[in-house]
C-alpha cells in the first residue's frame, strides 16, 4: 500500500497516540471541574495549547480549540461580520459586511460565503489567480472598499499547493481598515508560520493534516481582537467557545505540533526532493503531462513540498485513480475533501485549465512516510497503468 494522499488525512504518529491515551482510559475528568483528575484534564489542555501557539508564534491566549479547520473558518466569517455590526461599524454608522476571498478557497470558506450572501448577512468578492494559482495583491487592492471587514485567503492551496502572498496581502488589508484571515490549514505544521511576521488577525488550522487526530482544529485571534464565540453555552475557552472540550483531540493536536515543529525543516527538505522526483518521473514516462500550480524555477519553492498536482492530457483521472487504488497507491483527484466525488476541480478551473484538463488531472500529496521507493513505485505503476490504456486494456 501507497498512501499519497496526505493532503485528504495523514496517518497519526505513536508520539501522538501515546500523549491521547491516558486521556481516552484514566484521565477522563472534565477541565472544568474543580478536583485533581479534572486539573490533569485542564493541565493537559493547557500545555496542548502551549504547544499549538509555539508553532506559529502566537500567545497562548490567542489559540481557540475547535473541531477543526472547518469550525474555524466559518467562526472567522461570522465573527467577523458581528464585529462589522457592532465595534468595527463605519463613521457613517453602517455596518461592515464587504468580505473578500479567493476563488480557490477550501469549500469551508466558499459554501459558509454562499450561505452568508444568501441570506443577506455579507457582500462577497472573490479575487481571481493567475495561472499558477496566485493572488495577485494588486487585484485586492481595486476591490478592498470602506465596507470591507475581512479579508480571507488561504496560506496554501491544498489542491495544487501555490503558497500565497500572505503578509503583502495583511499589509494591503490592513491599509484599508480590514481584518485578515488566513485558512492554513494546508500549510501549518508543513511550512514555517510565524502570526506576527505575517501580520494576520486571525489563522485557522486542523490536526488531521499534520499526524494528529481528526476533529480537533483551532482559530488564533489575534489578542487585541474582540471576537465573540459562535457557539453559546458554558464558559469553556475564555467564553469564546462553548462545549466541554475535547480533551483527547486537543492533546493530539498539542503533541501533533510539537511534532510536526521539531521535523518541519527535515520534512521540507525530503518531500521537496521527492516531490520534485515525481514529476521528473512521470514527465519522462508521459512526456505529455503537465504540472498544475507553481512550476516554474522562481515559484518552485512557492509549492508545498508535498504537492503534485499533475494533467495526465487525454486521460481521465477517474480511471487511473482506480487503475492506481488496484495496485494499491492512493492519489486523489478535484478537491482533497471531495474526493469521492470527482466533480471537476473549482480551484484548477480558477487557474485557467480547460474542463477536459481539469478531469485528466491527479494530485499526489507526500507525507513524512513517503519514501523514494514509493515514489519509484508509483511512478512505474503509472508507467504500465498509461501503457494497459494505450493497448485498450483499462477500459
Ligand atoms: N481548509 C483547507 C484548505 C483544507 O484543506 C481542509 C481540509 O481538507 C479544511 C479547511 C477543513 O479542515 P477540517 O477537515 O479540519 O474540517
């Protein structure tokens, strides 16, 4: 088996495991009960948090558990249009409910704007990419207008990894009276983040993607930002996040971090190289494919080092993706979290590729465990899988 779909889940890590553990058998009490086995629970939740905002240089109190990344895009969206009715109003008095985003954007973002616009609540602007997948931060600039609350755009692609403009982007926003988030979930934990030297306001990332538990996720608010929970109840996260925490999820989220801290230098460096032998492999097999995203050398480093997201011209990604699975590699096509559904991908439409490029197109995502003779193997897997179709055999 050949798992090369990191960017979908990563496998967790034994370190990760073995932190969660006691929290699933003995050390069961609720963080916010008052008796010792509740202050080991809350104990642990601190020092998960800890080890979440290390990784991004934020403060502790800026780290707000949630169920994930989805949770915490959606809670940057509607917290920030709250914060447009109420301490971010205009002089005018109006509200601020102007959000602009990208087009490819996780569908976290774009469904939770879709139903924001819907009903009413937001005036959305989606910027275009170029055709590596970058936003062009002079298009912010014509589109950024007094009403505008918040600005959203991912730190990484997670279909074709292009790596955004992130702290031109802040500056940009921020000249105009705006908030900045960033979904990063594709890029925490892979490449280094550092809040403060980006300068965004708000930051959301999951532990699924980086050797931890699925479901647990958080939002950094920036400390001087007044946010308010969305979801009401008990006290549970400085009151901006009701619901007993999930202490299990947070302290694999917390040692997913401290992991994923201590190998990102090495990570990077081996994935880069693999990744970079993937698509020498297979433009020598199939000198017709073409690489999706960053490409050329100036961008190259502008990719997760974890990313192919390749068109296979003629072909269709659905067939080799089962060809790939009956030899036991797992490659993805369109959106990581639709994969499933192999509708065409929105963000390799966003980049220009035609609708019969768009679904010749698979992604490989490399992870820590991805080794050279996977890589090998995958590539001489494609090899004969391209010349089964050739002969007719496939189909
Ligand atoms: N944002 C991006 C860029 C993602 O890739 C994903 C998951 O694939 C999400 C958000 C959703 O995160 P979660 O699965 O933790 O809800």
């Amino acid at each position: 088996m050949i798992y090369l779909d990191n960017a979908a889940t990563t496998k967790m890590q034994e370190e990760v495991l073995e932190a969660m553990l006691p929290y699933l058998t003995e050390d069961y009490g609720n963080p916010s009960s008052v008796y010792v086995l509740a202050s080991k629970a809350a104990n642990a939740v601190a020092r998960a948090r800890a080890q979440v905002a290390d990784l991004i240089r934020a403060k502790e109190h800026e780290i707000f558990f949630t169920s994930g990344g989805t949770e915490a895009d959606n809670w940057a969206l509607q917290g920030a249009l709250l914060l447009g009715r109420t301490s971010m109003r205009m002089a005018d008095g109006r509200n601020k409910k102007h959000i602009i985003s990208s087009r490819i954007e996780h569908h976290a973002i774009l469904h939770c704007l879709e139903r924001l616009e819907e009903e009413g609540l937001a005036e959305v602007t989606l910027l275009p990419v170029d055709e590596e997948g970058f936003v062009d931060p002079s298009d912010l600039a014509s589109v950024l207008r007094p009403e505008t609350v918040l600005v959203s755009v991912m730190a990484a692609n997670n279909e074709i990894g292009t790596i955004e403009p992130i702290a031109e982007l802040v500056a940009l926003t921020h000249k105009a009276g705006a908030l900045f988030h960033t979904d990063a979930v594709q890029a925490f934990g892979q490449i280094p983040l550092d809040v403060r030297e980006l300068g965004v306001d708000l930051m959301s990332a999951s532990a699924h993607k980086i050797y931890g538990p699925k479901g647990a996720g958080m939002l950094y608010i920036q400390e001087s930002i007044p946010f308010r929970s969305m979801i009401q109840g008990g006290p549970q996260e400085k009151n901006r996040r009701a619901g007993t925490e999930n202490v299990l999820g947070i302290v694999g989220f917390g040692a997913a971090c401290a992991y994923a801290g201590r190998t990102m230098e090495d990570r990077m460096t081996r994935e880069r190289q693999l990744r970079d032998l993937l698509i020498k492999r297979i433009r020598e097999i199939f000198p017709a494919a073409k690489l999706n995203g960053p490409q050329s050398e100036g961008t190259r480093d502008l990719r997760l080092p974890g990313n192919v997201n390749i068109c296979f011209p003629g072909k269709s990604a659905e067939l080799l993706l089962i060809m790939l699975d009956a030899k036991g590699i797992m490659a993805s096509a369109g959106s990581a979290c639709a994969s499933g559904s192999l509708d065409p991908s929105h963000v390799l439409a966003a980049t220009g590729l035609s609708a019969d490029d768009n679904r010749a197109s698979l992604r490989f995502s490399l992870g820590e465990e991805t080794s050279r003779g996977e890589i090998e193997k995958t590539a001489d897997a494609l090899g004969r899988i391209l010349d089964e179709l050739r002969n007719g055999q496939g189909v």
